[in-house]
C-alpha cells in the first residue's frame, strides 16, 4: 500500500511516546521476546471490540487474517471474536483464548481497564498479548495504534479552518468519544489543544459506547439548550457519531456547518462529497493491521520485537512497551482522490453510487 499520502510529520508522534530510558517497574515488558519458539503452525487469537464501526470487520479482521496467512506460509490461523461493545462478554473470549491455548492474542479492547485482569491471565499462561488501537492495561507486550492525540489536534485544525472568521460569531458543540475508551481522551486532549481560546465550546459530551443514536439524542439537547442559530460547528470524534449528529442538525433545520470525523468510512466519505460532512480522518488500516500481525507471529515464535517497534509507550500499569504508531491525514473533498482511493481503500463506484454521482462529478470524483 502507497504511503505517500500519509505525510503528518514523524514528529507529531512523541507526544504520546514514553521515554526510551523509562525506568522499569513491576510488569515491565520492554525485553519481552514472546513465548518459546515455535514455527509456522500457530494460532493467533483476534478480538476486536463492536461491530457497529465498518472498519473493524472490513479493514482489520480481514487485513490481519492476510497477513498473519503470508507471515507464516499460510500455515497460521487466526481465531476471531467480536465483543459487540461487551467489555464481560470480551473477558469471557480471553478466558476461552486462553483455555484454547492460543499462541499469541490481539486484543482491541471494549474497556481498556476492565481487560487489565484478563491480559494478566493470558501472560500467566504463556501466551504474549498484543494491545490494538486502544491501548490496553495490564502485562501487555506491544502496542500499535495511530498517534491519538494527533488525531484530535487534526480535527481540531480542521474544524477550525472551515470556521475561519465565524469561530468568534457562535459556538460549537464538542461530541467526543466513550469515556471507557483511552483513545477518545487523547483525541477529546488533541482537540482541546487546537481548539481552546479560538472557540466557545457551547455543550461538550462523551458519547456512551461511542454510538450514533447517542450522539444524535446529544445533538438534539445541545440544539435545544444552545439555540439553533448560536451554533456554528460540531467537533465529532468519528464518522458514526457525525451520521447521527447531521440526522438531527437536519431535523432542526440547520445546514452549511462543519462536521468533524474519523476513520474514513464509507458513508462518511460519501457525506463529504455532499458537503453534509467537512471532514475526516484517514486512518491506514492496512498498517496498522500488518504491524499487529508482525507483532504477534514474532511474539508467538518467541522472537524478538526489536526489529519491528522503534517506540516504547507507557500503560497506566506497564512501562516502556515496544510500540508502533501510524500517522494519519486530514480527509476533505480535495484529496479523496489522493488517500483512500488511491491507496484502494474504495473505488470511485463504491463512493459515487446513485445519489451521489452528481456531486461526485462537481469535485472531480470520476
């Protein structure tokens, strides 16, 4: 996959970097070299957090499912489970990872700290886990992710751009993530960052379980406590959530303000190309994915991570944890043609079906 389109610069993401040097504590798994070595013939545990998100079942399963099978001469196997948004029902799936003897786990995890307990039982029992775009606590191995913090400030950037001189006339309303997910704090900090003292935030919420039926029922008592004509944007902290935002700006007849979003899903690109949304954030899933699998046939086959993890990031319970964070880029209706479709995320058909084709023309989508 083409990189070239994903050009935040490197810097950026020290800001969510441990120190190299960090002093080890209890449950430091810097010199981890996974469990002993075995060869092709592994299996690798896979649990991903809901399946509401498009891109969980059509980037990530798939993208590690395929680079696990060419990691390993196709002689390796991926063992999935899907939570749907059950941090419970997520422990239980380790539980049963772990009584399959998996040899490697990578976990995304539901509730970041209600999986700390269950991590440890899989290390107690050999088995090395991965922690996957949220970074799980407990004894974990490695990390891949995308720079949050730097998601946030993108989207605030952004935000602020579309606004230009109306950021002073009104107010936004800030839609950030579940409170249970890590991540949505550094994005709700990156936005904060950008966005403070060149804004007024007008209602500001985290979303339970990070659902569009929740950020539209916000949406609307932000609508109904702020005024409809006193808002003039609305920081969103994914796609999903701006679906359901725009649904109820639309009820209430507002129109023509900027939506912020994150992870390029289809709906949200298509929401772009109708001016419905402002933006997005481009995500590469297919590095992502290709590192957490790198990571786990490595650690399975008891082989050293440090050829693969450059960085070491910190847990609220691990220190110095070999990591890998994937830049990202702000996607708007100019450079849709140079991102996802580019990099073959969607095809121009995918986007531009139906009702979509005359304002894809208008921008070039062809």
């Amino acid at each position: 996959m083409r990189r070239a389109a994903v050009a935040i610069a490197a810097g950026a993401m020290a800001v969510s970097l441990a120190a190299c040097g960090s002093a080890k504590e209890s449950g430091d798994n810097a010199d981890s070299t996974g469990s002993a070595k075995k060869g092709d013939d592994i299996k690798v545990g896979l649990l991903l957090p809901e399946n509401a998100t498009a891109r969980y079942e059509k980037f990530d399963r798939p993208l590690i499912e395929k680079k696990v099978k060419e990691l390993t001469g196709g002689k390796g196997e991926v063992v999935y489970a899907n939570a749907k948004q059950d941090a419970s029902t997520q422990n239980q799936q380790v539980d049963t990872m772990v009584t399959n003897k998996v040899d490697a786990l990578i976990v995304d995890a539901v509730d970041s700290k209600a999986i700390a307990g269950s991590v440890k039982k899989a290390k107690d029992a050999g088995i090395p886990v991965v922690a996957y775009d949220r970074l799980a606590e407990g004894p974990i191995d490695a990390y891949t992710s995308f720079d949050n913090v730097t998601v946030g400030k993108t989207q605030g950037e952004a935000l602020l751009k579309a606004l230009g001189g109306k950021a002073k006339d009104g107010q936004i309303v800030m839609m950030n993530g579940s409170s249970t997910d890590p991540n949505a704090a550094q994005f709700k900090q990156g936005a904060h960052s950008v966005l403070d003292g060149k804004v007024k935030v007008g209602r500001e919420y985290d979303t339970k379980e990070w659902k569009p039926e929740n950020a539209n029922a916000n949406m609307e008592g932000a609508i109904s406590a702020l005024g409809k004509d006193k808002i003039v944007g609305v920081y969103s902290a994914n796609d999903g959530m701006a679906g359901g935002i725009i649904t109820a700006l639309k009820a209430a007849g507002i129109a023509d303000i900027p939506v912020t979003g994150q992870d390029a899903e289809l709906s949200g690109v298509q929401r772009i190309v109708t001016g419905e949304q402002y933006m997005s954030v481009y995500k590469p899933y297919p590095q992502e994915a290709d590192v957490a699998a790198e990571m786990a046939v490595a650690l399975a086959q008891g082989k050293s991570l440090d050829s693969i993890a450059k960085d070491k990031v910190d847990s609220p319970t691990t220190k110095a944890i070999p990591s890998v964070l994937v830049p990202v880029v702000s996607l708007t209706k100019d450079n849709i043609n140079d991102t996802v479709i580019k990099d073959g995320i969607y095809t121009v058909n995918e986007i531009c079906t139906g009702k979509y084709k005359a304002a894809c023309d208008k921008i070039g989508l062809k």
